[in-house]
C-alpha cells in the first residue's frame, strides 16, 4: 500500500530516523543530525520549487518560438528534472515508473542507431537521431513522470499545473491577436515562421492552432460547469473568444478541422450534461444556425478553399506522403531509421522512422490515457476525450509527433484523482 503521508512528513521522518538503527548504518546517523524543523522546511521548500518549475514547464508548453538560449519548456523541464534526481539520490522517494509512461521514449531510443551506423557521417546521424528521440521523451515521459510525482506530493498542487498551461496557451492566443493587428512585434524574441499568418509565441501557425484547439474544451468546461465563480466564467469566456480568433488567423487548415468541431461538441456535450433543460435544448438550433451560417464564411475566407492542384503546400504534402510511404516499405517492421523520417502525418512519420513497431509504442500513451476516462469526474470527461481525440486527429493532418502542448491537461486529470491514477501512483514508492 503506497504511503500517503505528505512529502514534509516524510522527509521529518528520515531527519528523525534513529541512530541506532542496524539497518540504516550510518546514513541515518547523519539525518538524525538534522532537526525535524529544518527538515520539514527544506522539503517544503524543496517540493514548491519543484512544483513552480512543473507548472512553468506547462506554462510555456505551447511557447514553442520562444526561448534564450535552450527553448524555455525544456529548461523549465530539465530544472525539474534535476529536483527530481536530488529527491532520488537522497532516498527521498523511489521511482517505478508505469510501463505505458516510458515505453514510447524507451522504444524511440531503442531505434535510434538503425540506420544511423550506416551512414556516411555516423556521428552526424547519430545525433539526428537521439534529437528525434529526445523530442518524443520530452513529449510523453518527461510530463507524466513529472505530474505523476508531482501527484504523489500533492495531489492539490495538480490545480497549479493545470492553471498554467491553461494560461499559457490562452496568453499565446492574445500575443497572436496582438501581432495580427500589429500592437506588438515579436520578431528577435519568437523564432517561428514570419508572414500573414499569426503564431503568437509559437515557432508555427499549427502549434498555435493545435494548442487552442485543446484548451477550447477546457475553456468550455469552466464557462459551463455548474458552481464556478464568475471571474472564473468571464476569464473562460475571454479565453474561448482569444482562442477562436487564433484559429482562424493561424489560418491552419488541420487548427479549423479539428479546433471549431472539438469547441462546437463542447458547448452541446457539457451544455447537455450541466444545464439539462431549455437552456440546453435552445443551445442547439442556436449551434445549428450559427454553423449553417458560418462555415461558408469560414471555409472561403482560409486556407480550406484553396485549389488543391494548385496550392503549393499540397503539393509538397503530396511529395512528402509518398516519399514516406516508399520509405517505410523498405523496412515495415522497424523502418529504416530515424533520421530518414519523411511524411506529414504522424503515422506516416513514425512508420517511416521506426516501422510499425515505434508506431505502436507511441500510440500506447494516448490510448492508456484514455482508457483511464472511467476514473475522471463526469463534470471533465467530455474535455479529457475531446482533447484526447483532437491530438489524435490533429496528428493524422499534421506532423506534431514532438508538439509538447499535447498532453499536460489530460496527464492532470489523470493523477488528480485516487479513482483513475492509483494503479500508476502505486509504483511510485517512497522510501519510509
């Protein structure tokens, strides 16, 4: 049975351990040394930067253009993951991580001298290819090892996270607003893609409507749910509208085929599920009429319109999706490498990269993410499949396997709550 006790009682309890203990040695001689006091602040502390450095990691999830020297999530992350080390290396906790977290990054790695030995720069290849490995790792292992230890110190804290990557993508969407009518110029701050289309604090227009298209549900949710405050309403609401006019100046075709459907089943699913009744029933011929009225609107005035024989970025990813194609047929089970990664899907990518085999291994996340929707509340399950689904599909439009925005909220929901996360928070031990 896993120890519940919170982080400063256990680290009190080592400070208090025994000096006499024949099973501790002399270890516990030096903790016993250090007063309960101290060690209780220290792991206080301790456990709030850890915390600060999560959420600031989920914080510029979707800041993917903006960085210093090293991209901020990754710093941010690798911060955190250098606490997480000191907690390991003091005997603080005892990690034991679920297989489903690693085995994406473990496979990815697995693979990544294939085809790289062979090439005629084998150093060069080499480090092409941990780079794509290390990009999955930071996508899927790095958060969920973070938030499922973050869950084992305070389960409370998750809220924290959860907030800030809410508002980092609704803080992305207002810089994106802000650059389409030219308030602010973010050129030498954001390294991303210049031209008409707004990006905001992304490096891509994609990831700008891939991350809206995840936080609509989300945002949905707090504007609808019963019982929240109305600074909490208002705030969702000026998110909703920041974050629809970012998909729309993103102007991503893949951003308005995933984001506007995943924002429209919101306000009908949660619509239905918190306010049953008129209000519900009067949302859908509203729903109905606005979308009768709107999509010609929406798909003349984007890049959806656009004359498929004649665009360019068809055309390449018409290139592109046959190069990949022939490039997995060579080696369907275990691809040809991952540095000969083609397609502009994330199937194709990862079959032409890794064969069928890393193809299994990184959809093993998502799919164990949702098959934990039973442990959510009813109140999120609708937001926790629809971003879910939006990844997923997303995927299938655009190549945004190493998109760190992806899962934050869902891996929240997930440690939040005893009902859905205690088979993965039992392997994560600490040492009494």
């Amino acid at each position: 049975m896993m120890d519940r006790r919170n982080f400063a009682a256990g680290v009190s309890r080592l400070g208090n351990s025994s000096a006499t203990d024949s099973r501790a040695g002399s270890r516990n001689r030096v903790k016993a040394r250090t007063s309960p006091a101290s060690a209780g602040l220290h792991s206080s502390v301790s456990s709030k930067a850890f915390t600060v450095f999560i959420s600031l990691s989920a914080l510029t999830s979707s800041w993917t253009g903006a960085r210093t020297i090293y991209p901020l999530y990754d710093a941010f992350a690798l911060a955190a993951l250098a606490m997480l080390v000191y907690f390991w290396l003091a005997r603080l906790v005892v990690l034991r991580i679920p297989f489903w977290v690693v085995l994406p990054s473990f496979v990815a790695i697995a693979l990544a001298p294939i085809g790289a030995i062979l090439a005629e720069v084998p150093g060069v290849a080499l480090g092409s290819a941990i780079g794509f490995a290390s990009r999955i790792v930071f996508t899927t292992a790095v958060p969920a090892v973070l938030i499922l230890v973050q869950a084992q110190l305070s389960r409370r804290r998750l809220r924290w996270i959860a907030g800030a990557w809410v508002a980092g993508v609704t803080l992305n969407a207002f810089v994106a607003l802000l650059t389409s009518v030219e308030l602010v110029n973010v050129e030498g701050i954001v390294e991303g893609t210049t031209g008409e289309r707004a990006f905001g604090l992304a490096a891509h227009p994609n990831t700008l409507s891939l991350s809206v298209a995840l936080a609509c549900p989300v945002l949905v949710t707090l504007f609808l749910m019963r019982g929240r405050h109305v600074l909490v309403r208002l705030l969702s609401l000026a998110g909703l509208l920041l974050a629809v006019n970012a998909l729309f100046t993103a102007d991503s075709r893949a951003g308005l085929v995933v984001g506007l459907p995943a924002l429209l089943v919101s306000f009908l699913v949660i619509a239905f599920r918190e306010w049953r009744g008129g209000f519900a029933l009067l949302l859908v011929p509203l729903i109905a009429i606005a979308v009768i009225m709107l999509a010609p609107v929406v798909f003349f005035q984007s890049r959806l319109s656009v004359n498929l024989t004649r665009d360019l970025s068809y055309i390449r990813r018409a290139e592109l999706a046959g190069a990949g194609i022939e490039t997995w047929a060579q080696s369907p089970i275990f691809g040809t490498g991952l540095t000969s990664a083609s397609g502009v899907s994330v199937p194709l990518l990862l079959l032409s990269a890794g064969g069928v085999v890393l193809l299994a291994a990184y959809y093993t996340f998502p799919l164990a993410l949702l098959s934990r929707v039973r442990g959510v509340p009813v109140s999120w399950r609708a937001a926790f499949v629809l971003m879910l689904l939006a990844v997923l599909v997303f995927g299938l439009l655009n190549n945004g396997y190493a998109e760190r925005v992806s899962f934050w909220f869902p891996l929240c929901l997930v440690a939040a709550y005893p009902r859905v996360s205690n088979r993965d928070l039992s392997r994560l031990k600490r040492i009494t």
